[in-house]
C-alpha cells in the first residue's frame, strides 16, 4: 500500500528545522511514495511552497507542491510549473483553493479543471497530477450529485489521481468511489486520514472544511476535556480503525495530513503493520 503525507510551509528557521527533523523521521519510517507542501490561503505561502519542495527534492525524496487556482495568473502558473520542472519535481496537487477573506475573485482559473488542463497544455505528460475529492461534498457544492460531476471533469481534464478530504466514515468514501465510477473515472481515488491528537483544533478545521465528525466521535471527545493523553489514544484507536476498514477494501493508498508532525502517523501505520 502506498503511503504519502502532507506538510504545510514553516513560517520560521525554527518551524523549518523542526519539519526538517520531522520529515526525516517519516521518511526513514514510512518511506513514502512523495511529501505534498501546502499553501496558505489566496495562494499564500508559495515561495515557502517552493523552499520546502526544493529542501524535500534535494533530500532525495519526491516532493508535491500545492497549487491554486486563487489569485493566480496563467503566468505566474506557467512560472512556477517552469521552477518546479528546472528542479526535477515531478509531481503536482492541483486546487482551486479557497478565497480569502477580502478577496473578491479568483483570477484567471475558476475551477481546478482549468487549472489541471493548463498543467497538460504547457507541460504534457511531465507531471503526475493530483486533484482534490471530497466524500462528503464540497461545503459550496450544490448537491452531492453536481459535486460528483465536478471532480469527474477534474478527472477528465488530465488528473492522474486524487486525494479525499478527511472524513471518518468508511461507508461515505466507498459510496463516493463507487458513484465516480458511474460517471466515468477510473483513476485512484486515495483516502486522506487525519491523525486525532487535539479535540479542538480537529472540531474547527472540520468545520472550516466541511468534514463530518461523527456524533459518537464528537461527544467522547468532549466527555475528555482537557485529558491529552486520552485524546490521543482515542484518537489514535479510532483512525486505526479506519485506515484498517480502508485498507481491507483495497483502497490504493493512504495520505496523512500530518500537521508537520510525525509521532501520530507513524504510530497509525505501526498499528497497521506498514512499517
């Protein structure tokens, strides 16, 4: 099973030898099949995008920059695909990306599959090209159905792949792959796995994103108030859990949103027997 594990752009020398120690540790661990480096909102962040792929690449590992459709040019794309391809990187996650607060419009790409076509049309087959899923729909989406066909024109517009949102119901990502399979996509669809260690922040990111935390989940949580050590054990059991359910059914691999962390994930995929 193929194992891959994102990370977003340290704003500090101290955050960047921290993620340093951090990706080394997953890499020696894990050996994943490639880091992705995220950016911040409105497509913030890019330069530090840049940095952490370059640091990653040259490290020896593949390496998958983030890419938005918010606020960028075809231009400033077109640069970019030109740094990251003079450095050897071979891999791209194609998003639309979410406005920032005060910003009024997208720029020149509405949609991913804009974005994912541009790739193919300036740079052919060069890279593998990731796009984004989302089993319990996308939070602006207007149903369930048209959220479908949307990530199916992803798909059709030249993706290889795509990664989930997180979720913690088996049943709603099964339900998603075989529904993108009746409208044509036959490309890996790998589960995205978000690692419980903090009740609050995974509550505001779930809210933020449109990730459903099952009531069951949600209360235990609560009834652990400021416990950590409980938290993460829970936590711990519950995503294990998961990615054995996935696993079983044969998904093609699973991501790890690891927060610039590594102890959770390397823990989960022990427990599995992936290392």
């Amino acid at each position: 099973m193929e194992l891959s594990v994102e990370f977003f752009p340290p704003k500090t020398v101290e955050g960047a030898a921290k993620l340093r120690a951090v990706r080394e540790q997953l890499a020696a661990t894990l050996k994943p099949a490639f880091f992705s480096v995220t950016f911040g909102a409105g497509g913030s962040t890019q330069d530090g995008t840049l940095s952490a792929v370059k640091e990653i690449h040259e490290a020896g590992e593949a390496a998958a920059p983030h890419l938005s459709c918010v606020g960028s040019s075809k231009g400033n794309v077109r640069d970019l695909l030109a740094q990251y391809k003079s450095i050897g990187i071979k891999r791209i996650v194609a998003l639309r990306g979410d406005l920032p607060s005060g910003m009024g419009q997208y720029g020149e790409f509405h949609h991913a599959d804009e974005l994912v076509s541009f790739i193919r049309a300036e740079t052919g087959d060069h890279f593998h090209i990731e796009v984004a899923a989302y089993p319990e729909m996308h939070p602006q989406a207007k149903s369930m159905n048209d959220d479908i066909l949307r990530f199916a024109n992803k798909m059709k517009a030249g993706a290889n792949s795509a990664i989930t949102q997180y979720f913690f119901n088996s049943d709603a990502y099964f339900k998603f792959v075989e529904e993108a399979g009746k409208v044509g996509v036959t490309q890996p669809i790998v589960p995205g796995i978000m690692p419980i260690t903090n009740s609050t922040q995974l509550l505001r990111f779930s809210e933020a994103c449109g990730a459903e935390v099952p009531r069951w989940i949600r209360l235990r949580l609560q009834a652990f108030g400021d416990d950590v050590a409980s938290i993460k054990s829970f936590g711990l059991d519950v995503v294990t859990d998961l990615c054995d359910q996935l696993r079983s059914a044969g998904t093609p691999g699973l991501h790890f949103y690891s927060l610039n962390q590594a102890e959770t994930t390397i823990q989960i995929a022990k427990n599995l027997n992936l290392v």
